[in-house]
C-alpha cells in the first residue's frame, strides 16, 4: 500500500466518524505513547507511536478507527484477562469498539498508527 491510499484511508476514516453520528461522554487520558493531531466536536484523532520493547499501562479507547503507519507485533489483555498476541501490516484499517486494556509491542518495529476516535 502507497502513502497516497494511506492518505486516502485517513480521509475516509475521518469522513465515517464525522458523519456517524455516535457520540461520547467524556474522552478519555492520553497516555505518554499517544499525541493527539487533530480534534473538533465530532472526532478526535491521535497519532500512536510505541517503540519495539515499551509496555503502555492499562488506558482507555472511545471507538473508532485505527490505520497502521507500519508492520509491528503487540499483545494486549483487557484487565483480568490472558494477553492476546497479534501482527499488524502496513495499511490495515480496524474498527473498535471502546475498551480498557493494557497493550506492548513485543516485535522488533516502532508501532506507529493514526486513531480516529468519535464523541
């Protein structure tokens, strides 16, 4: 995938989540890994960026969409649960609902992803 049809995809994320209409509460805390790029009253978009190695403590997501900027391996547990490994590509889009989990990159690559959260 070329840096133009991620540049496309980020548009398109960011169009679903201006006109879906879902909203939340509250936002939830960034954490030391996450910088938030852009926000309006209808979404909230944070660039992610976790070094191969760093653990990230328990946080929170509003749902949304996620866009990878690379390929890199995590693992994520929601409290109390077992870690759940995955391998993520280049230019995979995923949908989310809200969660409360703990998550490490344990590859060898920086996970970089766009997040674009709806209120």
């Amino acid at each position: 995938m070329t840096k133009r049809h991620v540049v496309v995809l980020l548009g398109l994320a960011a169009v679903v989540a201006l006109v879906s209409g879902h909203f939340l509460q509250a936002q939830e805390k960034l954490i030391d890994t996450q910088k938030v790029m852009m926000e309006n009253a209808f979404v909230r978009v944070i660039a992610v960026r976790v070094p191969a190695g760093v653990a990230e403590p328990v946080h929170s997501h509003a749902r949304g969409v996620t866009i990878a900027l690379t390929d890199y391996d995590n693992e994520t547990r929601v409290p109390g649960a077992q870690w759940s490994k995955s391998h993520t590509k280049f230019g995979e889009v995923k949908w989310a609902e809200p969660v409360t989990h703990e998550a490490r990159n344990t590859g060898k690559t920086e996970q970089h992803v766009i997040r674009v959260e709806l209120k």
